[in-house]
C-alpha cells in the first residue's frame, strides 16, 4: 500500500496541499520505468539497485549486449513450451536483477549491502546471484512462481517485501 504518512504530505503557503512519493513509490516507480526498456516477448521485467537512497544500478530483462533481441528472433520459451517458474536457463535473455548486478560490475560499484527494487520477484538463479552479491533486501511488486527462489532467500536471511504501487508513474 502506499505511504500516505504525514511525512509525505506538506502544506504550501498558500494552503495548497502536496504530495511526495514515498522512498519505495520513487524507487519502485523507477523499476517500472526502466522495464519499458525490456525486449522480452514474455514479460517486461525492471530493476533498481538502491544503497544510501541512492539509485546505484539499474536493469531489464533482453538479450545479451550486441546480440539480437527476442523481439527479433522469436521467444526460445515460448517455442520450447517451457511453462512459468521452470527452466529459467532456458532463456537468450538476462533477467533484469543479473543485468544490475553486472552493470554495477562493469563500474565497479559495490552491491553489498543495497536493495534491490524490482517489478518482479526473482528466479531461483537470480536468487542466487543476489544472495553471493550480499544484497540485504529485495522490494518486489509481482509475485513470480518460484518456491526454491523463495527458500533460498529465506535461507540466506534476506528480507523479501510485496510493495503494491498505487501512484502513477
């Protein structure tokens, strides 16, 4: 549910009444903004790695750097029949949370200890990776049909959280 706490509403001079975003609306707004940027047939998936309230990395789902998107050459999934939750390697594409963490990577920006906002919850293989990262908390909007990737966070002792947005991005 959105945050409608006194500490996001103010009142202008005038009497005029207004309204920020809370931390999770501006983050999670910002997930959902760069999955638009997502070449995947299937589902557009956006990430946003967040540490001090800082914006640190952002990724979607697509093909690998340089090579043809999905949109281009057919979903393999889909072609394979592959259902939901199952044999996500199965896939040309990244996942958007693999594509943060390389990208921080790439600039070698540390990941340790920052949240990660996502549109969708991850993958077991995803799980994993933001596991070794040592991500300390994971903001999701969907649920995604993944029961490993759900006991392998809650082994590692990572905080998972459902974060409905209800403003408009």
């Amino acid at each position: 549910m959105a945050d409608l706490s006194k500490d996001n509403v103010k009142t202008g001079s005038g009497g005029e009444v207004f309204r920020r975003p809370s931390w999770d609306e501006y983050f999670m707004s910002m997930a959902y903004l760069v999955s638009k940027r997502s070449t995947c047939i299937r589902r557009k998936v956006g990430a946003v790695l967040v540490k001090d309230m800082r914006i640190i990395s952002t990724g979607y789902n697509g093909a690998p750097k340089g090579l043809p998107h999905c949109y281009e050459t057919g979903c393999l999934r889909k072609e394979l029949g592959v259902p939901e939750g199952e044999r996500a390697e199965l896939c040309r594409g990244l996942h958007a949370e693999a594509n943060c963490i390389i990208q921080a990577a790439v600039f070698g920006v540390s990941v340790k200890g920052a949240t990660l906002y996502t549109t969708h919850f991850p993958c077991s293989i995803c799980a994993k990776m933001l596991i070794n990262a040592e991500i300390s908390e994971i903001v999701y909007a969907n649920d995604y049909p993944d029961e490993l990737a759900k006991k392998l966070l809650s082994e590692a002792k990572i905080k998972t959280r459902k974060f409905n947005l209800e403003c408009e991005i």
